[in-house]
C-alpha cells in the first residue's frame, strides 16, 4: 500500500483544469505553499475532511519545477504531501519531470486526463506515449475524460477516490461540533 497518492489532471491550456479543482473545493484553488496543506471537504456536511496540497496552474505553464513548489527552501529533511492535486499540462508536465517527480517519490497516481479539454477542438492523439507511460507504473489509474462535457461527474469520481484511499490508511478527519 502507498502512502502517498497524486491526483492529477491533465490537458492543454485551457482544458479544464483548474475548473476541476474549483469545483471539488467549491471554491477558487490557489497553490498551496509549503507547509499549507489545504481542508478538502469530502461531504456535503463538511464534517469530513482530508490535508491536501493543490498545485493549480500546472508547472509547465507556470515555467516551474514541482520541487520548487513542493519544497521552496530546498530542506534537507522535508516530508512530501501525504495527497498532491496536480494540474498538469499536455505533454510536457504529463511525461516530463512533474510526473516523473511523482513517480520516483513512490505516488499512486490517479490521473484524468482531458481529452478533448475544454477549448480544443477535437480529440487529439497520444503522440507523447503518455498512456503507455503512466499505465506501467505500479499503482496507476489512468481516466480520459471529455472536457467539454460537465464536470460534476469526473469531479465526484475524484472526490470519491480520494475518500476511499484516505479511508484505508486513517486520513480522513472529522470535525465535531462544539458543545458550550
């Protein structure tokens, strides 16, 4: 069993990335910084939750190396996010040092991929070898997901694995209410 578990979402400029994550969270998605895990809310009831560290605005985009965002101060002795949500862009952080950095780190990967995204024009191919890539990587789920249809499924279906991942190593926190 890993102990660490990256979601990713994957596409062009404009595919929907970022609306994913603002949709999981409600909320516009800024990227956390180190040692800011964010609240991701797995209910309705917000009563459940699990840390996450979001990177919105893939590295690639943003001319940035995941270990500058991940680790900024180059510690020596720094723990990696337990969960990473993870833009990325097509195929340069898909198959480039964002996902390898994932992988040597020992993540499960569960990655969409936004295929077409929103703003292509039509579904394009796998020139990168990205499929293969990710699919022979040990404890990898690899989803294409059209971009321009609504997001409220793809946007469950991540929410719904995080809590059952979460769930089997103890992350997931409760919030209890307060008696005065």
């Amino acid at each position: 069993m890993t102990d660490r578990l990256l979601v990713g979402v994957v596409g062009h400029s404009n595919a929907g990335k970022s609306s994913t994550w603002e949709d999981l969270f409600g909320a516009t998605v800024k990227t956390s910084h180190y040692g800011n895990e964010r609240r991701l809310y797995l209910s309705k009831n917000q009563k459940d939750w699990v840390n996450v560290f979001p990177i919105n605005g893939s590295p690639g985009e943003r001319g940035k190396d995941v270990k500058e965002i991940l680790n900024p101060k180059s510690l020596i002795n720094f723990e990696n996010p337990r969960i990473v949500l993870c833009s990325m862009e097509y195929p340069n952080d898909a198959v480039g040092a964002t996902i390898q950095y994932f992988i040597e780190h020992k993540y499960e990967l569960f990655i969409h991929w936004l295929n077409p995204g929103y703003k292509d024009p039509e579904e394009y191919d796998d020139l990168s070898g990205f499929i293969p890539y990710i699919l022979k990587q040990h404890n990898s789920l690899l989803g294409i997901r059209d971009g321009k249809t609504d997001r409220t499924s793809r946007v469950n279906e991540i929410r719904n694995f995080i809590r059952g991942w979460a769930s089997a190593r103890g992350l997931i926190n409760t919030d209890k209410p307060i008696c005065v």
